[in-house]
C-alpha cells in the first residue's frame, strides 16, 4: 500500500511507528505487511479520512487507472493515489463528485 502524494505516505508511516503496527517498506516505499492487515487498513483509513469526507474509487486495470487519472485532471478534480497489489485506488472529495 502507497499513497503517491509523498506527506500522505509519511502520515501513514508516522501513524504505523506510533501505534507499533508491525510493516516493512519494499522497494518503492510501499508499505508490505503479512500480519495485523486490519490496523494497517486502519492507519489509511485514519490518514484518508484527516483530509476530506471521500470516495475511495478502484480500478484494476493500469488502463483504467490512466483514463480516470486523465479524466480528474481535466476536469480539474482534486484527488489523492493509492497504489495496492490489487489495483490504483483514488481517494476523491464527495463535495467534488456532487452537482451543485
């Protein structure tokens, strides 16, 4: 699990140190973990939630992850990236998917 907005990811991090919650980083500083997945899950939930009320959006494909990627920037959507083993997960604020 990643948060490609890089103050996201040390939350997340900071958050995992202070409550002892067990990971280890691969690579590409992606959070790997194989036991307790629940407070990991959590610890996002805790760092997402900090930013706005949000839809938490998935797509499995790469291909999918570009369009939509390219269809929040062009419509000028702010939003945040996650990266998990299962796909890209956008993070996007409710008060930006409802018409005024």
């Amino acid at each position: 699990m990643k948060f490609e907005d890089s103050p996201l990811q040390s939350a997340l991090l900071e958050r995992l140190r202070h409550s002892g919650i067990a990971y280890k980083l691969n690579r590409d500083g992606a959070v790997v973990f194989d036991e307790d997945a629940a407070s990991v899950v959590s610890a996002a939930h805790q760092v997402r939630d900090a930013q706005c009320p949000w839809y938490f959006l998935k797509w499995k494909t790469a291909r999918e992850a570009v369009r939509y990627r390219n269809v929040l920037k062009e419509a000028d959507v702010p939003n945040f990236t996650e990266q998990h083993e299962d796909g890209t997960w956008f993070l996007v604020r409710r008060a930006d998917t409802i018409p005024s």
